[in-house]
C-alpha cells in the first residue's frame, strides 16, 4: 500500500503533545482585536486540544506527526 500524504496546511497548525493528543491554535486572534476585552485575547493565545469530533480527521491529515 502507498504511504498517505501529509496535509501541509494541518502540519503547520496542528501538532502532536507528548500524550498523543492533538494540540491547536485558537481562532479570531489576528484582526478586530480592538473590540475584544484583554481577558479574551489572553485565552486566546493559549493553545487548545482538538476536540474530540475532529480527532480522527486531523490524525488522518498528519498521519507520521
């Protein structure tokens, strides 16, 4: 069987932690910043895990990450 393709795109956004989860960046932090409070765009850049839903399409995405 041929090997699967990496995602470039996913690769750059998105990586593995020690654990095996999947870790990513917030959205809504690059433009109109003005309007949100100091206490959300803390939050915001902080990463997250990606949710549960889309584990499985985002491994497929990066499959030897």
């Amino acid at each position: 069987m041929p090997k699967q393709k990496t995602h470039s795109g996913a690769a750059k956004r998105i990586e593995k932690t020690g654990t095996g989860k999947r870790r990513r960046a917030h959205a809504s932090k690059s433009h109109l910043l003005t309007k949100k409070t100091r206490s959300r765009k803390r939050r915001l850049k902080k990463q997250t895990i990606v949710d549960k839903a889309n584990v499985k399409q985002a491994s497929s995405l990066i499959p030897y990450k």
